[in-house]
C-alpha cells in the first residue's frame, strides 16, 4: 500500500479518536472487536449473493460482498493503526512474511 493510504487510514483513526465516546484500552478494543462485526457483514452479503438462505433468496449482490470485504481490511488497518505507530512497517513486514513463506 502506498503512504496515500495509509495517511487516510491515520486520518480515519484520528477521526474515531476524537469522535469516539471512550478512549484509551478501551477504543483500542472496541477497534479490534469492529472487525468482527464487519466480519459478520461479509457473511451476510455472501449468503445473500449465493442465495444461500431460501428464506431471503438474492438479498444482496457480489458488489456488496466486495464492498463489505474492503469495510473488513479498512477496519482492520485502522485496528491497527490505533494499537501502534509502527502499523504501515508491521503490516509490510508480514505481507512479506506471508509472501516469501507461501510464493517460495
């Protein structure tokens, strides 16, 4: 990811910060917790786009899916973010872990 993003995700977690009824531990956490409900978005639009519930049949679209997988990644790098300065070397460094293990 380019510095581009990663100053909006830094703006977006300077938003929450002034914007956020708690603060300290405690916005940490509920940061954290965030991605699982985004998490739970994700899944309800792939049941939706599969028509996987005979009950609501085509309640959502791929282009939902996707969207609600990008609420998932922003959420997570705005966790991360919130949880230390070093957020965009963490992340590279791991995206580069991950690579070089799985692409050698």
């Amino acid at each position: 990811m380019d510095a581009a993003t990663w100053a909006l995700v830094n703006q977006l977690r300077d938003w929450l910060d002034e914007q956020s009824p708690v603060s300290g531990d405690l916005a940490k956490a509920m940061r954290v917790l965030k991605i699982g409900e985004e998490f739970g978005e994700v899944a309800e639009a792939l049941h939706g786009a599969m028509r996987a519930n005979p009950r609501k049949g085509a309640s959502h679209t791929w282009d939902d899916v996707h969207k609600e997988l990008v609420d998932v990644a922003i959420t997570s790098l705005i966790a991360l973010a919130s949880l230390t300065p070093d957020a965009q070397k963490i992340f590279d460094e791991r995206l580069q872990r991950i690579a070089d293990r799985s692409l050698t």
